[in-house]
C-alpha cells in the first residue's frame, strides 16, 4: 500500500495567533469620528483635518440700522438674528425669545414701519433699516408717556404673566397702522399671529380696538 498523500488529502495550514481571519478582521474593525480602527489600531486618521474645519471662524457680516431712533454700526455672525442683535448685542431684553421658530409672535418688532417676527430675519440683511422695538414704542421714553396702546393694555387688563405682552403690543401697533381694526373678527386675524398662553384674547382685542378708535 502507497503511503504517499495526495494533495486533497493535506490538511490546510493553521491559522496563526497574529494573522486574523476575514471575519475576525471585519468583527474587530469599527469607525471612530471618521479613522478606521482595525483591531485597536487607528488607520487614516481624519481628526485633524476636522478640528481644523471646526476652529474656522464663521463668516460675519457688518450692519448699520437705526434701532429706537438710534444708529448703530456692529459686526455679527451672518446667521445672528435680529431677535439676537436686539438682545444680545444691544441689550434690549424687552423683545421676547419665544418658540425662535416664528409660530408665537413673542419676538414681534416693526422694520420699516412694517410688523415682523425678528427671529426669523437676519440681522445682516437690515442695513439701513429702522428698527422699533418695545422700548422704544412710547414717545416719551422710559420715564415718560406710555403708547396709548401701552396705556390700553392697562386699562382692559390685556395680560397676566406678560411674556407675550411686548410682542402683542408691536403687532397691535402694526395691526392699527395698517387699518386693520373695522372690527373685532379683523383684529383677531390680523393679531392671529401672536400667541397669548394666558388666554386673554378677548382683552386684547378690547385694548388694540380701544386705541384704534382714539386715533
């Protein structure tokens, strides 16, 4: 009898401790902030690349706009709000953060004479403009006379906790300056904008209608 093997009958090599099979390889292989790591080893690292991408300062644009009657000239990030700007980089902290999505009216100002919700316009695209907010609506500023909007609010009682109040407010003033109060079912969606948690609607009404019939 023939001793000799043939070659289907040699056993395959063995695997050796430090040559990994594929399944091995794939099992122990993850990605890691964009590096394969191949068995505890990091291969390609991308990292670097970007941390440096990250330490990049954003684009920043310069505006000049009159808020309140006063001209300002300032340097913000592009994608800063006039919301923002107001608060931020102004210090007027009347002007409320609301939903910063422009469903609650909170952050309502006038630009141009026109109501907008200031968390939705970028600060950078109003050179030129003139920018009322609420502590700049009474003509006699801080220590002086009341809007007659203001002075109604009081006087129908338009608001409890207040959050929504400077907000309401501008989009009333924005509300009677475009002639929108031939009633109470106009104003109401005219200011149907403006979001009142409290639920004094029917006030509000009262007082923006109360100031349009004065005027």
């Amino acid at each position: 009898m023939s001793t000799e093997l043939t070659e289907s009958a040699v056993p395959p090599p063995a695997e050796s401790s430090s040559d990994p099979s594929r399944r091995t390889f794939i099992a122990t292989t993850t990605v890691v902030g964009g590096a394969v790591v191949a068995g505890g080893l990091i291969a390609s690292p991308l990292l670097g690349a970007q941390e440096a991408v990250g330490a990049e300062a954003p684009p920043s644009g310069r505006v000049s706009l009159t808020v309140n009657g006063k001209r300002h000239t300032v340097t913000v990030d592009n994608r800063t709000s006039l919301l923002d700007l107001v608060r931020e980089n102004l210090e007027l902290p009347g002007t409320k953060k609301g939903c910063n999505a422009g469903a609650c009216g909170a952050c309502t100002v006038l630009v141009d004479g026109q109501r907008v919700n200031s968390c939705l316009t970028l600060a950078v695209r109003l050179e030129g403009a003139e920018v009322t907010t609420i502590e700049g609506l009474a003509p006699g500023g801080e220590d002086g006379e009341l809007h007659p909007l203001q002075e109604a609010f009081i006087e129908q009682d338009a608001f409890q906790c207040g959050y929504c109040t400077p907000g309401q407010i501008m989009s009333g003033v924005g509300c009677i300056q475009e002639g929108h109060t031939g009633s109470a079912d106009e104003v109401r969606e005219w200011m149907s904008g403006n979001i009142c948690r409290c639920g004094c609607y029917v006030k509000i009404v009262r007082a923006v209608e109360q100031t349009a019939h004065r005027k």
